[in-house]
C-alpha cells in the first residue's frame, strides 16, 4: 500500500476507534461501579440516534443541538432505568441478583427494540449531518460527516474523563468501583452514585448513536451490532477498567481498518469485517485472561 492508502486507513480507524469508545466506555463504566452487564446499552446507542433525528428534523434543531438532545434525552433514561429496575439489586430486595441483572435489562432491550419498530418503522432515517461533503486534510479525504463525527465524539471523551478525574462525582465513582463497602463506610451515597454511573453511561451510548445516525441511517436494530463490537472491547481492556475501553476501542477500530487491506481480495476481506475483533480478543484472552487492564481475581 502507498503511504496516502496508510494514511487514509488510519485516518478511518482513528475515526471508528473514537465512535466505539462511547459505546464501549459506558459498558465499562456501568459494570465498574454497579457490576452489572446491561444488555439494553446497544438500544440505548438506538435511542439517541432516534433522539437527535426527532430534535433535527420535527424541532428544527441544528445538528450539534441534536447530538446534545441525543445525550439529554438517555442521560435521563438512563437515571430512570437504574432507578427504577437496577436499584433493588443493590438495596437487597432480590434473591438471585445476577440472574434478575441479565433478565431485566435483556427484557429492556427487546421492550424498547419492539417499542421503536412499532413508532417509527424498519425504515431508515437519517438526520442531517453536522458536516457534509469531503473535507480534505493535506493528501487525505474525509467524509465530514464521518469526521465531524469523530471530533465531537473525542470532545465528549475528553470531556467524561476530565469530570471521572477531576470532579467530586468523578471521584466518588472511582471509589465505589474500587471497593463499594468501603466507599459507602466512607460517607459517599451509593445510590446517588450508582444512578449518575448508569446514566453518563446511557448518555456516552446516546452520544455515538446521535453521531453516528448522519453517517449510517437511524433504524431500530442498528444497536445491535455496536453493542456487540463495544463488549468484545470491554471484555479485550479488561471489564470495568476506562483505560482498557479506550486501548480497546483503539485496537479494534485499527484492526477493523487495515486487516481487510492484507488480503489478497479486499472486497471479501471487508465482508469478514466484523469476525477480526473476535479474532483479537481470543488471542489476548490467550496470553492475558482478564484483559489488557482487567484485575485477577482473589482466590481464598
């Protein structure tokens, strides 16, 4: 490959890498501090890009007001859910609570996956995009909606973990995911924080789905999939480790870009697209079980 072609495909991983950085970042976060798998964050990714095509479109908002709807919208979805359905888990009113964890928010999943397709349709919709046309940095091109994407997705990153170093709450949610008893001995709230983990982490989801919607259209299965590829990045950096996330999501979206270039066909290399970060994730899972940051466990 010439030098422009390496470029490019960087470029485009860069680009991937940031966009599955939301998704996998809120994985990570809700699994840190309320150890659980939310199996519904791919509808949450849904959400927002149906948030922003409803605020761009009916409203008649600018598209970065869009993608700010998109978070709005699941940060408050997000803080209802946990709320309502996740916070028994941890105020001892389940029996099995690993099993309810995985019902609840599977059934979550399939109740807002059926609620959007009986709304809006299996019909693709597609927002406007915050850049359109080709944006052209020295001898590359960029699509601008694939690349204002990528910007305002690193801005959100930065953003989240400046508040989770930084900030008082940031502080408090790295605490109760280090050691919760020991937090909550400590006086911090475990239900304040465990509702502000669950919703930043609904609201990263919201986030990519409102800025990938321009790029990829908005219809109700197009979480499927993200999420799929956000929990090979979690599990590939180690769950509930943020450095993991982003590491993770970095790797894959690199992988994603150049691996199809190796093979002979490119065209066949890009249908096995998605089969590369499993093919990752065994050989790390290999050499390193718990992922690239993840803890071992204690064993008595």
């Amino acid at each position: 490959m010439s030098f422009i072609a390496i470029t490019e495909q960087a470029a485009n991983g860069l680009i991937i890498s940031s966009l599955y950085a939301l998704i996998a970042l809120g994985i990570a976060l809700i699994f840190g501090v309320l150890r659980i798998v939310n199996f519904a964050h791919g509808e949450f990714y849904m959400l927002g890009g149906y948030a922003c095509y409803l605020a761009v479109t009916l409203l008649g908002l600018p598209p970065v007001f869009g993608v700010l709807a998109g978070v709005i919208v699941l940060l408050l979805v997000g803080a209802g859910v946990e709320r309502t359905l996740i916070r028994p888990i941890h105020q001892g009113r389940i029996d099995r609570p690993d099993e309810y964890a995985i019902m609840i928010t599977f059934a979550l999943s399939v109740l807002l996956l059926n609620l959007m397709n009986s709304a809006f349709g299996p019909w693709p919709q597609r927002p406007q995009a915050l850049i359109s046309g080709v944006v052209e940095i020295g001898p590359v091109l960029i699509p601008g909606d694939r690349l204002a994407a990528a910007l305002m997705g690193s801005a959100i990153i930065l953003a989240f973990m400046a508040v989770l170093r930084w900030s008082w709450i940031g502080m408090a949610v790295r605490a109760v995911s280090q050691d919760r008893s020991a937090a909550q001995a400590f006086g911090i709230n475990i239900d304040r924080v465990s509702t502000a983990a669950f919703a930043a982490g609904a609201g990263l989801a919201g986030a990519a789905g409102a800025l990938i919607g321009p790029v990829f259209n908005v219809v109700p299965a197009m979480g499927v999939v993200p999420s799929i590829k956000a929990y090979v990045i979690v599990v590939l950096g180690g769950l509930g480790s943020i450095r993991g996330a982003l590491l993770g999501a970095l790797i894959l979206g690199q992988v994603e870009s150049f691996a199809p270039m190796l093979i002979p066909d490119p065209s066949r290399g890009m249908a096995y697209r998605d089969a590369y970060g499993l093919v990752v994730l065994v050989l790390v899972l290999l050499i390193r079980p718990q992922g690239l940051f993840g803890r071992k466990e204690r064993r008595a």
